[in-house]
C-alpha cells in the first residue's frame, strides 16, 4: 500500500556542512595546508583604522579568487554565484 506522509515536510532537519563536503576534497586539502593569516598582516597597513567604510576580509577575497583561478572562473559576478551555491 502506498501511503505519504504530508506532515513530513515541515519537520526540522539538522545539516552539517562539513558533512556535505567530502574530506579528500581539494578546497579542504589547500585550507589545511596553507596557513593564509599571513595575507592579513600584509593588507593591515593598507587600511585606515579610524576612518571609511569596513574593508572585505582581505583572506575571504584572497580565497574567493583563488578558487575563481582553480576552477577557471574568470567573471567575478559568476565566481560569486559559483560560492553562494556551491
């Protein structure tokens, strides 16, 4: 007999993203291997501390076109969808 459970969509259900991504992953590898804090003490002086808007995090944006040059991304609107879905 066939039956559906209709009240089963509105359950809540626990994500984990490290789960989502495998740990052989080649993202995950590279995070793990280079340590990027450095990118910051570089910018640091780059920036005014007291004054303007608040920057990007200089090693988020590193990364982001890391991947973009990884994955052949060479639009920066597209490399953004890419890593809002992906």
């Amino acid at each position: 007999m066939f039956r559906t459970n209709p009240s089963r969509e509105f359950q809540p259900e626990t994500v984990n993203i490290e789960d989502l991504v495998p740990q052989d992953h080649l993202l995950r590898k590279i995070n793990e291997t280079i340590d990027f804090s450095f990118i910051a003490e570089k910018c640091r002086p780059l920036y005014c501390q007291d004054n303007g808007r608040p920057c990007i995090d200089p090693v988020m944006l590193f990364k982001m076109l890391l991947i973009g040059y990884l994955y052949g991304i060479r639009s920066e609107r597209r490399l953004i969808e890419e890593i809002r879905v992906n």
